[in-house]
C-alpha cells in the first residue's frame, strides 16, 4: 500500500500528487474568482473605501494627497495598458502575467480609495 507525504494513502487524496492537487486548489481559486467577480469586485471597491476612511485623516494632510496621487497613477496605468491589451498591441510579460489577472480587483479597491 503506498502512503503520501503526509501519511494518507494516494485514494484518500484522490490519487493526485502534490503539484496535481496545488494546480486544482489554483483553478478552484480562479474558478471561485470567475464565478463570484462581481460580488469580488463590488466588496474590493467598498473595502478600498473603508481603507481610506481609517487611514485618511484631513484632506489637507501631504500623506493623503500622495497617497491619492499614487492611486491614480495605478488607476491610469491599468487603464492604458487594459486599452493596449484590448487592442493587441501589448500583452503582459512573465512577472506582469501573475499580477494582470488582479487587475479588475486592483481597480476597484483604488477606485473606492478615491
């Protein structure tokens, strides 16, 4: 009888080694992502907008000011570069493939950080 890694036997796990079962909790990851996108999205948005409430202080303070500056440089970037991948005249790199995924998630929490 063969014993995994972790002491159960390859039919308690399905028969599936390791990398196999981390690429299905990947895809389960991404198919709970797709299913529930909306919903992911709408609550980043109100979660960037809870975000700014605890951590913003006066309007006027420089930290705030900057911090709004650097949302929307992120909020143009992902913009432009959504334009240039919609019209096939860019297509993310090897390390910017992992992150272009997030993108809509990114968006929604900066927008609701304005």
């Amino acid at each position: 009888m063969d014993i995994n890694n972790d002491g159960s036997s390859p039919a308690s796990s399905g028969g599936l080694t390791d990398s196999a079962q981390d690429q299905v909790q990947v895809k389960g990851l991404r198919g709970f992502i797709q299913q529930h996108e909306t919903r992911l999205e709408v609550a980043f948005f109100v979660g960037g907008f809870i975000f700014d409430i605890l951590l913003l202080g006066s309007p006027d303070q420089w930290f705030g000011i900057l911090q709004q500056v650097v949302y929307l440089t992120v909020i143009a970037a992902l913009i432009h570069y959504e334009m240039l991948y919609r019209l096939r005249k860019w297509r993310p790199g090897r390390w910017t493939r992992k992150v272009w995924e997030w993108r809509n998630l990114v968006l929604h929490f900066s927008l609701g950080s304005l």
